[in-house]
C-alpha cells in the first residue's frame, strides 16, 4: 500500500508500506492493506509506519487521512 503524507508546503513523505498507525480524533487506528475506504480528521500526534521490518514517523499536529485502494493520503496542518 502506498502512504503519502503532504502538508501545504512540501510532501514529507510518499512509499510503499505495509501498516500506518495513525492518531484519530476518535482514537488511534492502524491501516493495512485492503483496508475498507474511510475518510478521519487527526488529533496531534505521531503518524507511524512500517515496511519491510523498518519503521518511520511523522509528527503531525492534525489533519485528515483518506484510505482509498490501497492509498493512504494524509494532509497534515
């Protein structure tokens, strides 16, 4: 699955991963392949993600993620 994660200025960061976790204004959620379609707004907090035994994050301090075939789309404030 692909995860980009843009903000106005710059896209900090675009690739393939197996899993996201991310920080919902409802409560933490994770992401993984053919996970259904949602769209969620985001709370402050760290968006993680793992690949290949590898793992990365981005501090966010809110947004939205949209889930859709496959593509995780994050635009963050």
């Amino acid at each position: 699955m692909i995860l980009k994660v843009i903000s106005a200025q710059d896209i900090l960061f675009q690739g393939e991963v197996d899993s996201v976790t991310l920080p919902g204004t409802e409560g933490e959620f994770t992401v993984l392949r053919n996970h259904a379609s949602l769209i969620s707004t985001l709370e402050p907090g760290t968006v993680t993600y793992h690949h290949d035994g590898r793992s990365g994050e981005v501090q966010v301090n809110g947004g939205i993620v949209d889930v859709d075939n496959n593509v995780v789309s994050v635009c963050i404030y």
